[in-house]
C-alpha cells in the first residue's frame, strides 16, 4: 500500500505535456496574414474587432469610413484557414451569417475573389478595404495588421 502513495501518476502528467502542446500550437495556428489597404487607420485592433468585420457587424473604421471587406471563395484552402485559426469560427457558420444579412436586406456579404493576387490588387487599390493572404506582399500601398 505504501509503494502505491510514492508513485507519481505519470498520465497526469503526460496529459499536462498535451495540452501545454495544443495550446502552443493553437497559438501560431493563425497562418493567415490581415492585410489592409494603406488608408486604414494604424491602430490597435482586437480579435473581436476582426470578427466583427469580416462578419460584416462592424462596417466603420475608426475614422468613420465605410470598410471594404474582400474574401476568398468558400472553397479556398487559405479561406478555410483564416476562417478557423483567425477568426475562430467554422466556414458554414460564417457563411451563414452572410447570407443571413444578405437576404434579410440588413447588409452585404464581403466582395469575393478567386485568388490572392486579385485580393493584393483589390486591397492595393481600394481605400480603406481588408482582406487577407498567405504573407505580407511586398506593395507599399497594402499593410498588414495585428490583433490581440
């Protein structure tokens, strides 16, 4: 009975070592990068403040200029990507959300694009728009942004 007590349980914490891995992990998960448009307001933005736009519920940046929201088709990998690991949701929930404004008449869904080098010229050339690619282009008029 007495060997038992001094034994440690090594389940615990190998469960321990996993779960500090996941969270590791689920940390850098965020692979996409948010990219705007250089006439967007250099602040400090929050993940909620992201979600919010590209759930199209915040519409206005701090400067009361409209947002310009560009996305990729729902079948792109990066799309599914930013989806999860930036925004913390689930690609048919967001898409229901989009179509829920769109066809109740209380908004638009974001502009929808084919690949990330329209989505570097689109943001690149349209004031105050967001979006989101693999990497930080090299175009002096987009730049990226972080989030807490």
């Amino acid at each position: 009975m007495e060997k038992l007590k001094d034994k440690k349980p090594v389940a615990g914490c190998i469960f321990i070592v996993i779960f500090f891995f996941f969270i590791a992990v689920a940390s850098i998960a965020k692979s996409a990068e948010i990219v705007v448009n250089k006439s967007v307001p250099n602040a400090s933005y929050s993940a909620m403040e992201i979600r919010a736009i590209f759930t199209m519920q915040k519409r206005f940046w701090s400067n009361n200029r409209q947002i310009k929201v560009y996305t990729l088709c729902d079948g792109n990998p990066l799309y599914k990507d930013f989806v999860k690991n930036n925004l913390g949701m689930f690609p048919h929930q967001i898409r229901r959300i989009w179509d829920r404004i769109t066809y109740s008449g209380t908004g638009t869904e974001p502009i929808e694009l084919d690949s990330e080098q329209e989505m570097i010229e689109k943001i690149a050339n349209t004031p105050n728009s967001i979006g989101y690619l693999t990497k930080k282009p090299d175009n002096d008029n987009v730049r990226s942004i972080d989030y807490r």
